[in-house]
C-alpha cells in the first residue's frame, strides 16, 4: 500500500489500540461513568445507562437461565430499530453468546435459512411478525422472546407514531417456547458471571454473494470493537454528543455508527425506527442531533421537502455514511441549503463497516475516501493480484483489524474471498475502484454481481434461487434498472415452463414474489421471454440482458 494518503491524514493517531475486552464491558463502563444520562431517546421516552444496563442483564440472565443460553451459543434478534434491539443486543453479548441480526423485512423461509444455517436455537422478536417465526417453532428454535415496541412508550408525545409501534400488548398463543418480553424482564433471573473475551464470538450477520444463500460473517468481539473505537476516535465523538440512529441496525453501518460506537463514548442515541423526513427534521431540532449516518437517497428526500426552510439543523456537525455513491448534485445541495457537507466511507458486512472514510477536514465528492485505522488496502489486477499504480481500475483489497475470521460453516467460501499477499491475508472485497494521486479509493464498478437498492443490497442470485421455487418459472435471471428515487431497482427476465405460458402474467409473478422474499428483493418488473441467451456451454448470458436494459434505458 502507497503512503501518499497519510499526508490528509485527519489530526489523530495514525494506529488504534484496541481494548482487550467484550463488547459489553463497554456499556458497562458508560452505564457507570454516566448512570442518568440518557442511552436511548425513543418517541421522547428516554432510557438512561443505568436503566439499559440493569434491563440487558435482566434479560441476559433469563438467556441463561430460561432459555439455556450457554458461552458461544447463537441468538437471533429479529427487531426494527428499537430500544428492545439495543438492550437485546447488549444482552445476548452479556450472557456470552453471539449475536445474530436478522432483517425485520425477511420473510418465513428467508428467516429460516439464518437460524438453521447459524444454529440458534433462541431469537427475539416482535409481536407484529411474530406469525413469520412462529413456524420455526420446534424446528429450530426452541424459544422466542416476544416484543412489544409500545412498551417503552409510556410518556407523552407529540410526535407522530407509526401505528405498529403503539400498537399495545397482544396475549401470546398458549405455546411452550413463546415468552413476553415484559415477562422476561420481570422473571427474576440473574446472569452468571461475564466470561466473553475479546477473542469470543460477538455478531454473525448475514450476507449474500455470488451463490444464492446468504453466508454468516464470523466476527468476534476484537474485530467489532475495532471500528466501534475507531469511528469515534476518526469523527472526534465524545460523550455529550447525540446521534439519529435512522440505518437499520441489522446492518453493519447502523450497528456500528448508530448504536455500538455510541454506547462506547456513553452518547446519546434518538432512534427512528424508519426513515420520516418530518420526524426526523424534529427529533434533530428537538435533541439537538450532532451526527447522523445516513444514505444518500434519505438526503434526497429531506432536501426535497416543502419544508426545508423551516428545518433547524444548525446542530448537525457531522452527516456521512456509505452504501452507495451520493450524487454530486445533491452533495452540493446539501452543502448550500444546509452549510453541511457529506463524509462518504466504504465498508462491508465482511468487515463490520468502515475500512475507508473520508478525512472530515479533506473529503473529497464521490469518493470512499482513505484506508481507515491500520488498514491495508490496495487496487491490484484481480487475475495477477499486483498493484496497481494510480488513475488504473482493478479490484480493491483490504487487511485490517475489522476484517471477519471468515464464512460461518463455509470453508470454501472463505477460501474463495481471501488472498496472501506479502505475508498478510487481504480480503478480496469484488469491488472495482482506483485511486488518485493522492491516495484516495474511488469505486468504479463492482466484481460482484450485486445490485444496490436505496442503500439495501441485492445479490441477484439469491433472488434467482428462490424465483425457482415458483412452478411456472422454467429459468430467470436478475438484472438492474435505473430508479429515479432508489438509484437502481429489481428486474427479472423469466422463461415460463410451456404448461403455464399463457396462464401466467407478470402480475401474477410480482404477487407470488411478494410473499415470498424481502420487499426490497421483490423484482420491480418481470419480462417473460421465449427464452434467455446462452454460451456454449449452457450457462446464461446475464451482462448481455444487463447491456440490452442499459442501452434501452439511453435510448429512453
């Protein structure tokens, strides 16, 4: 790796030490050091420190005791952001076993997949999916501890609540294995002594790739910890600072910059279970937010508000975040209307987010920015794994404290993403990117087939795997298409088996796939073709349908 970067490098040390603890031990501390100060502010309730700590180890003892929790175990948790999400977190750590994040949006067999692939046997969830998980009942999951958000909305507000989160309480079905969650606080249970070390396991989230299943990401607690410390020493976050926690926490940017990073300097973290552009512009004038990671699509539409000019963001220091590109335009829309200007990294679920940020005092636009604390990362030829030298295209590679161990059960997968390279093993990411003179990283294109959906990914072979599970559905393949609000969206190309040609339509099709996958997998359109191009060995041909939409979307 070139050096000509460390010459931007922001006004702090160039290396990080990272604590030789679990993650828990950071809430630990911050529930001691300040006890009254609020943790979490959620629809204007607010749970302190000392509050979040002694529920999170209530529940960790219930873990243990209820539900027989052991050192290493797996536990799901399967919340919208939450101030139950944080304190089940922080609780499955404290009984020293590993956390699972599930999306809230995945369906039954999307759920399964995780659970069975990572063996947990336990997950926490909320009252309003429950119908998705229930089923796993007995074939997996041996308990489930159920949430109810409008617990923890028990003060005034005039802020507009979503309905399915002041929805009340609901009696569970009179099943062994389903447990309240205010039945699980309130058992008495008390977690034995904290073993996890740094060299625990510590999250396991899931993503997708080249093959159709989602693939468990191994990180442990030193690898987490890293870019949880790292975020606030980079940014320069202290603990009278208060963050909008807008990113999903399930994902590895909105668990890290607005939820562990957080808890770490003991800030205080507003939470907003999904994006609202009015609520948020209140909460940030209301708490007077200092940061905000965000995608750029949730920037478009805050500065496309009728309302803008009445938005107090004078608070704001500092607004960022990565998962796609943000668009020159509104870059400087933001920095005119709102004297604020948008630190873009780059990071992966592989490596528990940032291994590039941007130097808050010399980003540049468009750019993934410079190789964050004690990482080494390169654009080398994805054939010959040489360098290369500035201005050229090839595939961006990192090593550094944040990456993962490897693919959870998956040697062969893991064998594939990595590289020895000088003694050192680099992560190969599938991105295409360069770098400039200056030493900055800027993507170009992806190695990957992945497809970005307003900051959600995409992995068209996933979406491929479970089209075949429909009986009409003879092939298929998944291309993108421009979207004038989400970037890129979903298209698929389909071939019908001939007793259901004619009987079927692209309707029909995007019903069937509403009920079977995430919303934001759900192809946007289906084409039914006669048939797909081929090579000659068979396999089809998805960059020549790719280049067909690309060019009709010009010619448009």
């Amino acid at each position: 790796m070139g050096t000509r970067h460390l010459q931007f490098w922001p006004n702090v040390p160039r290396s990080l030490t990272i604590p030789e603890t679990s993650l828990w031990w950071n809430a630990v501390v911050s529930a001691t050091r300040f006890p009254q100060r609020p943790c979490v502010t959620f629809y204007d309730n607010i749970l302190t420190y000392a509050e979040f700590r002694r529920q999170a180890e209530q529940l960790a003892g219930f873990l243990q005791e209820a539900c027989g929790v052991r050192r290493g175990d797996r536990v799901g948790i399967y919340l919208q952001n939450s101030p139950q999400f944080v304190i089940g977190y922080y609780a499955i750590l404290r009984a020293d076993a590993m956390v699972v994040p599930i999306n809230p949006m995945l369906l039954t067999k999307e759920v399964e997949h995780i659970v069975t692939d990572s063996g947990a046997r336990v997950l926490i969830g909320a009252q309003d999916q429950l119908s998705r998980v229930e089923p796993l009942l007995g074939q997996g999951l041996s308990h489930i501890i159920v949430a109810c958000y409008a617990d923890y909305l028990t003060a005034p507000t005039d802020l507009e609540v979503p309905g399915w989160i002041a929805a009340p309480r609901q009696p569970l079905p009179k099943m062994p294995g389903l447990t309240l969650w205010s039945d699980a606080l309130a058992s008495g249970a008390t977690p034995g002594p904290h073993l996890a070390t740094a060299d625990d396991l510590c999250v396991l989230p899931y993503t997708s790739g080249t093959t159709g299943q989602p693939k468990g990401c191994l990180h442990r607690h030193r690898s987490v910890m890293f870019t949880t410390v790292g975020g606030p020493q980079w940014q320069r976050m202290y603990q009278d600072e208060c963050t909008l926690a807008v990113l999903p926490y399930f994902h590895a940017t909105g668990m890290q910059n607005s939820m562990n990073s957080p808890i770490y300097s003991g800030a205080t973290i507003v939470i907003l279970p999904r994006w609202d552009r009015g609520v948020a512009a209140q909460l940030i004038k209301r708490y007077r937010v200092t940061t905000i990671s965000m995608v750029p699509t949730m920037v478009v539409d805050l500065l496309s508000s009728p309302d803008l000019p009445s938005y107090d963001l004078s608070s704001i220091r500092r607004i960022g975040g990565g998962g796609a590109a943000m668009p020159e335009a509104i870059a400087q829309k933001l920095q005119d209307l709102c004297g604020l200007t948008f630190l873009e990294g780059y990071g992966l679920t592989e490596t528990i987010a940032p291994t590039h940020a941007n130097p808050p005092d010399r980003p540049k636009k468009q750019c993934l920015g410079i190789p964050f604390f004690d990482n080494d990362s390169r654009v080398v030829n994805p054939d010959t794994m040489a360098e290369l030298p500035p201005g050229e295209v090839g595939e961006i590679i990192t090593h550094g404290p944040g990456v993962f161990e490897g693919y959870w059960n998956n040697p062969e997968a893991t064998a594939a993403c990595f590289v020895q390279i000088d003694g050192k093993r680099f992560f190969r990411t599938g991105d295409l990117g360069r770098t400039d003179e200056d030493g900055y990283f800027f993507l170009v294109d992806r190695l990957k087939r992945m497809i970005n959906v307003g900051g959600y990914k995409v992995w068209p072979a996933e979406v491929e795997a479970m089209l075949y599970g429909h009986p009409a559905i003879q092939e298929a393949v998944i291309i993108s298409r421009k979207d004038p609000r989400r970037g890129e969206a979903v298209k698929a190309v389909v071939v019908l088996r001939p007793s259901h040609r004619g009987t079927v339509d692209e309707d029909q099709l995007v019903r069937w796939a509403k009920d079977n996958m995430a919303a934001y997998k759900v192809p946007s359109s289906f084409e039914i073709a006669e048939s797909l191009p081929k090579s000659a060995t068979g396999k089809i041909m998805w960059r020549v349908l790719q280049e067909q939409e690309s060019q009709s979307e010009r010619q448009s």
